[in-house]
C-alpha cells in the first residue's frame, strides 16, 4: 500500500456497507475517500433512515479525514442536504448526464469550475 501511495494513488471505498464493502478496509488499508452506496441518495429526502445513514457515514468520514463522495445525486433537495453535510462531491446527474469528452468541453468549457 506504501509503494501506491507514494506513487500518487489514491484508494476509496465503495459503497460502503455493502457486498464486500466492509468498514474494516479502513483498518487494514490507506483508505483516502468514501462513496455513499447510491440507493440511500436515491431515497435522501423521503426516508428517514437513508437520511440518517448518509448524515452517519459523513459524520464518520469526515472524522477520518477522509473526503466524501455521493453517487447518483439527481435532485436540488440532495445537492441542499449533502452540502449541508459538508459532502466533499457529488456524482452523476444533477449537473448533466454523463458525456462523451468532445461533449464536455463544449458544455462545461474545460477549465471553468462548476
């Protein structure tokens, strides 16, 4: 893990919580971001228990130093909420479907931030 770090890579845990995506990897290796899993994004504002997962696993993260990313945010309400969080980044949707690169440099005119 050393010899990657050194080398500028940086590992993320994905989907935190499930199939293989274990807490412990946080542990056993040099973990430098965390996704929030999409379906509790897809259901941020309707389901209290999405809502205090996410607001958890934030919380968590940020208490590690690691940086925070949401995927499938979709909706202003979820951009609200996770900036409240102080979510680090959010993916997909929300500012524009995915792109081919030719595309995303006539939209987003490379090198403006969002």
């Amino acid at each position: 893990m050393v010899i990657l770090k050194k080398q500028g890579i940086i590992l993320s845990i994905n989907d935190l919580g499930t199939g293989h995506s274990s807490l412990s990897f946080i542990k056993w290796f040099s973990i430098d971001t965390m996704k929030i899993y999409q379906s509790f994004n897809e259901k941020l504002i309707n389901y209290i228990g999405d809502l205090l997962i996410v607001k958890a696993t934030i919380t968590m993260s940020k208490t590690l130093n690691l940086e925070i990313i949401a995927e499938v945010v979709e909706h202003k309400k979820h951009v609200d909420f996770l900036k409240k969080q102080k979510c680090d980044i959010i993916q997909e949707f929300y500012l524009s479907k995915p792109l081919p690169v030719s595309e995303f440099k006539k939209v987003w005119k490379c090198g403006n931030r969002f």
